[in-house]
C-alpha cells in the first residue's frame, strides 16, 4: 500500500473513532501485538479440556479454521467444531440452546432480534462477569476497542444503558455495512463510465442497462424471507435523515410499540426503491436470496448490487471469481445530502446450559482479540475493532483499497438495523411480502398502509414485551 493510501485509511479510521462514544480511557491499544506475549496471563489453565463450537457456514468462519490448531496449542484445550449451513444454522443454534443437554459451549450468535430473544428466553450466558476477572480475562484485551454501536447490540437489558443491570451476551466477530458493488465494464459500457450519484440515478440506470436485454441492471435478495430486511433496512435508514433511529424500536417504530410508523413516506420511499431495484432484475428475482444474487453478480451478469460489504473479498478471488479485479465499491448512493446505511453483526456467545463456559470464554477471547482479528477479517473485510483500520496491518494490506475505503466510509454513517422486539422476524417478513406487493405493481402508499394494520395486529397480538 503506498504512503498516501495508508494515510488515508488512518484519516477514516480516526473519523470512525470521532463519531463513537467511548469511555475516556479506553483507547484502542496498538495492533498487531501478538496474544502468545502476555506472560501474566494463564491461558493453560483449562488444559485438557474439551470445548464444542457451533459455527456457521460464513466466511468468518472460513477465516478461523486455519488457526484452530493454534488456539489448541496456546490453551492444551481440544475443540470439537461442527459446522452448519447458514439456510439450517439458525434454526439448529435455536434447537441446541434448548435441548438438555447444550451440545455447544460457545456458538456463533446473530446479535440483533435474535439474539434479544434468545436472552428473554434466559438461554444466553453473561460474558460480564469474565470481562470482570482479571484470572480470565487478559488484561490487554480492550473491550471498549468495539463501537459502542456495535457492543450495545448484546447489551440487556436494552432499555437501560450503562445501567448497573445491563450485561454483555455477545462479543462483536464481525460486521457487515450494506454498499453498492458494482460491474466496471457494465457502467463502462452502458453510463459511460459514470456511477450514479443518488438512488434516484441508480434505478433509472438499473432499469435502463435491463431494458437493453443484454445485461442485468441490479440483482437483490429478492426472496419473501425475513432474512433480507437488513439489506431493506440499510436502503431505508440511507433516506431517513438525521432523525435518531435508538434501540430498541430502530426507525420503525415512534418509541413505543404501540406506534408503528411503516407508512411514514421515508420508509414507503425506501421499501419502493429497493422494489424497483427488483424490476431491474432477472424475472426470476423473486426466487433469490444472498447465494444466488452474489452467484449471479459474481459471473459478471449485472450492473449493480447492494447487499453486505462483507462479500467484497470473494469478488476479488482470481480463478473463482469471474469479476476479479472488475468490481467497484462505493456507499450507497444518497437520497438527500449525505450517504446513509445500516450494519449488522455477527457474534460469538455462550450457552446458559454450557459445561465449559469459562474455557469456553477463553476461545471466545482469543478468537476476537486484537491479533486474531485482523487475520480472520481477511476473508470477511468486516473486522469490527477500531484498532484493525487504525494500524497498517496484516488486515489492511490484503484488501483490496477501493472496497476499504468504501466499508471505512460507510462505518462513519452506519447505524444498526436490528429491531429488539420478540416477533420482529414476523414483522420483518411482512415487509418482505410488501416489497413484493409493490414489485407486482400495487400502489406504494397503498402496500404501505396494509403493511401498518398488519403490523399493528401483529403487535396488538403479542403486547408490549
């Protein structure tokens, strides 16, 4: 990387830092500090024990499994790691965590409505206590090197910050901010070499490279699942200005749950624009999800993608990827003054019913440590710790410049899109189906304001959590 790009990356990285809350004396420590060099703390002190991992499928995932054996002979502690396709794991990590017994000890946790439920449910283990003890916790370890956005995600209760009730359930393993990926020879050919500028600009060039039949204009998680509302709620939040948006209601309700706001013209704008990024699409986009619309943009067959920047990394890969080195990366494009989007993170948590969970603690923080991150974000382009951008690293040298500076940028913007309500997955799937509705050629008001009675008899249903 040349001086003036790695100056750059330290001038993001520092402005990430400005636009996040810490405590005054947690600064994010140097890295690249190896995790072996702390000589005061005991990492053999669960020797000879046996950890099970539930791991999903993702390229986090990919990225550990090389330095296992590492953990293993850091620790004397065997792991047992199974791993589960992401269409299967969330349901197998629900049934896991409770059966009896748990046949996990630590397991990859989506920190977002999820994760809120599982804590209702008293089926999460509080990492509190081990940040607490200086026994199991090594004293370099900077928790406050996370963004208060992203440790505030697995902080319960939700209502409460900073209280002395509120406890950590999760440890930040890495995120993902939703950007616009897009074909260089397609904009070339098709605008001229011009990216567009708004998401006005954006679906007019979508559906005009589309009206050509010679490519796709955009492809997106087209399924009607709930699992595409993040990427929904990025496109929303990017037109939703600079009214708060504070858990645990998100945008999407006024601050009370009897108060659903799904037809305030921000989020019926939104929900209508990524609709039209559909139309923009193959016929078949109803059909597809983030494999197929990552597959379909990946053989160089579409103009423009929003999804999760953390697929940036496999765009690059010679001799899997047909678009190696063809890709753009840029923030979404803006709707008012400013570029606006969302994030979403993956964990690792612990089981209540867990048999190890201070060995199991152990693994955790070994895994999301300084020196560990900024090798297994390699292959995710997500490391969520402060000090993985601020230092020229391992991390920042392998990643391809244009995409960090996409992801650094949309950090300084980026607010979370989880939604801390126990149905929230039904809700989600609602929008789902009204993006659908729109796709098909109802009137956007009209989807919208079906979508606010059926999310206020959703709720009526459920009451106030």
């Amino acid at each position: 990387m040349s001086r003036l790009r790695r100056r750059r990356f330290l001038q993001l990285a520092a402005g990430v830092m400005g636009l996040t809350t810490c405590r005054p004396s947690a600064r994010p420590p140097t890295a690249g500090t190896a995790i072996e060099a702390d000589q005061r703390f005991d990492w053999r002190q669960f020797a000879g024990t046996e950890l099970e991992l539930l791991l999903d499928e993702h390229p986090w995932t990919s990225g550990l499994l090389p330095y296992l054996p590492d953990f293993e002979a850091l620790t004397g502690i065997a792991l047992k790691t199974r791993i589960v396709p992401e269409p299967d794991y969330f349901a197998e990590m629900e049934a896991n965590l409770r059966a009896d017994p748990v046949q996990a000890d630590a397991f990859f946790l989506p920190m977002d409505s999820t994760a809120y439920r599982l804590w209702g449910d008293d089926l999460l283990l509080p990492l509190t206590p081990f940040l607490n003890e200086p026994a199991l916790t090594a004293a370099d370890y900077n928790l406050f090197d996370f963004p208060e956005g992203f440790r505030l995600a697995a902080m319960y209760p939700p209502h409460e910050p900073e209280s002395h009730r509120q406890r950590l359930f999760g440890i930040p393993a890495t995120f993902e901010a939703y950007i616009l990926f897009y074909n260089k020879r397609l904009v070339n050919q098709f605008l001229a070499g011009r990216v567009p500028q708004t998401m006005a600009e954006l679906v007019q060039a979508a559906q005009q490279i589309n009206a050509s039949g010679q490519a796709v204009g955009a492809v997106m998680r087209g399924v009607k699942s709930d699992a595409i509302i993040d990427t929904v709620s990025g496109i929303v939040l990017n037109g939703w200005g600079a009214e708060p948006t504070p858990l645990p209601f998100n945008l999407w309700f006024d601050g009370d749950w009897q108060r659903p706001r799904f037809n305030d013209p921000r989020i019926v704008e939104g929900l209508t624009t990524y609709a039209r990024l559909m139309q923009a699409g193959p016929p078949n986009i109803k059909q597809m999800d983030w494999p197929e619309a990552t597959q379909l943009f990946q053989a160089g067959k579409a103009a423009f993608y929003i999804d999760a920047s953390l697929f940036g990394p496999d765009f690059e890969q010679d001799g899997t990827s047909a678009i190696a080195t063809q890709v753009g990366y840029t923030v979404l494009p803006r709707v008012h003054q400013q570029s606006l989007t969302g994030h979403w993170l993956w964990g690792l948590g612990i089981p209540r019913r867990s048999r190890q969970p201070e060995a199991a603690w152990l693994f955790i923080q070994w895994a999301t440590s300084q020196a560990m991150e900024v090798k297994v974000a390699v292959a995710t382009g997500g490391a969520p710790r402060f000090s993985s951008w601020l230092t020229p690293s391992v991390y920042t040298e392998a990643i391809n410049f244009d995409y960090a500076l996409a992801v650094q940028t949309a950090m300084q913007t980026s607010r979370p899109t989880a939604v801390l309500h126990p149905r929230w997955n039904q809700v989600a799937l609602a929008i789902a189906a009204t993006i659908h509705t729109i796709y098909d050629g109802v009137e956007p008001k009209l989807a919208a304001d079906q979508l606010q009675a059926t999310v206020m008899q959703l709720i009526a249903n459920e009451g106030t959590p």
